[in-house]
C-alpha cells in the first residue's frame, strides 16, 4: 500500500530553508522536529537509528536529494519530515552532489515490507525533478507543505 505525502507529513514536521551545514546537523535537526511532534519517540534514538543506517550506505539518492529512513520502535504508523535546506551540505551521494532537498522517513520497526514500500513510493515522488524544483522555490514551510503534500 502505497503512501501520499500528505499521509507521511505535517506542517509541524516540514521545515524550509533550515540550516544545514552538516549530515550529523541534518539528523540532529530532523531528530528534534520529530521528538518536538512525536512524544513518543525519543530524540537520542531518532538520532541514533538514523546515524546507524547512514553508516550501512549513503541514503542520498542524486540530483541533490536524500531520503534519509529507519525502522523505529515506539513509532505506530509511517511518518515522514521534508526538509529544504538553506545551503546545499555533502552528503556521499552516489553522483556526488550536495543535498538541499530531504526526506526523512520513519516506521514501525515490525513494518518491513510497509518500509520498503513506502521507501519506494517517496523516490518515485522525489525522481520527479519539476516537483522537486517546485519544492526548492518554496519560500515558507506552509508553502512547502501544500506543494508537497497538493
């Protein structure tokens, strides 16, 4: 079963124009927007499931993208956070560009198959390149979210 965004997303989980400065800037800030959403989720695991997948592989996939993800526990349902960033970062990508454009992908740790499902769902999206640069020219987070989420 496949996912919309608007399913994923939130506004509370959509950032524009963030600082982005590093990779391990990058998941700290998306650690915080989803422990600050997500109670229920801590931010030191959010951040630490997210350093241990990066370590199997760069979750970058070109073109200035990255869907960065992780099964998690304590998390009930698939969520997602969209992140423009202010200054493109390096990020191991396989065509070796910088990211400015992130996705960041959570589910249930028992959700394998929902995982790789959704996953797929989210890179078909972003392969997208008139949507992505849509996303790019979003001025604010509200923006950003309709344009993603419309």
């Amino acid at each position: 079963m496949q996912q919309p965004l608007d399913n994923l997303l939130t506004p509370e989980r959509t950032a524009c124009q963030a600082p982005g400065v590093s990779k391990k800037r990058l998941f700290e800030t998306i650690a915080r927007i989803i422990s600050e959403d997500q109670l229920s989720l801590s931010y030191d695991e959010i951040f630490a499931q997210f350093i241990a997948r990066e370590k199997l592989g760069s979750t970058g996939l070109g073109a200035g993208i990255a869907i960065p993800h992780s099964r998690i526990d304590n998390c009930t349902q698939p969520l997602g956070t969209l992140i423009t960033l202010a200054e493109p970062i390096d990020y191991d990508a396989p065509d070796g560009r910088q990211v400015d454009l992130v996705f960041a992908l959570l589910v249930p740790s028992e959700a394998h198959q929902q995982h790789l499902d959704t996953l797929a769902h989210i890179a078909r999206k972003f392969s997208d390149a008139e949507f992505c640069q849509r996303l790019r020219q979003a001025h604010n987070t509200a923006a950003l979210y309709d344009l993603a989420t419309g």
